[in-house]
C-alpha cells in the first residue's frame, strides 16, 4: 500500500543516502516537467504570468499533495478523484482569455 511506503520514506529522511534519492528525484520530475512547461508557455496554451520554474514547482506541489492524500485516506482513491486532480491541473495551467 501506499501508505505504507510514504510512511517508510519519511521515517527515513535525514539519512544522507535517503536524502540523496529523494532530491534526485525531484531533479528528475523537475528536469521532466521543465521543457514541456517552457514549451506550452511559449506557445501561449498555458498561464504567462508565471515563470516556467514556479509553475513546476506548483504543479508538483499539486501532485504530491494528490499523492499524500491518496497515501494517508483510503476513502480518497485516484479512481474517484482523478478527474478533479485533472480539472485542478488544468484550471490552474490555464492561459487568461485575450
């Protein structure tokens, strides 16, 4: 269960190892996230009013907060709530109507 292993990993943060993996994989969310935002910014089919960077970090702070719910509440399944995640992810990416 998911749970289990966000339990597991944060019992465990502050091991030097532990902490290593963590960041690298933010890194590699981020480093993922980052070309796919700066295009769609450009191209104008997302927000501008935010630099590229800051809308990375909103939309992983988006997921792990989806993440950790799913995690700590079993009545709270992507199932069942996905489509909200989804349409919260696309009103916030939203460009502003010219």
């Amino acid at each position: 269960r998911l749970a289990g292993f966000v339990n597991a990993v944060g019992s465990l943060v502050g091991d030097p190892e532990i902490d290593a993996a963590l960041a690298h994989d933010d890194a590699v969310q981020r480093d993922g996230l980052l070309p796919w935002v700066r295009r769609a910014r450009e191209d104008g089919a997302i927000r501008n009013d935010l630099d590229a960077e800051r809308i990375v970090d909103w939309l992983m702070v988006l997921m792990d907060g989806f993440i950790s719910r799913i995690a700590t509440d079993p009545s709270f399944t992507a199932v069942d709530q996905g489509a909200v995640y989804l349409d919260t992810v696309d009103r916030f990416l939203a460009a502003e109507d010219p």
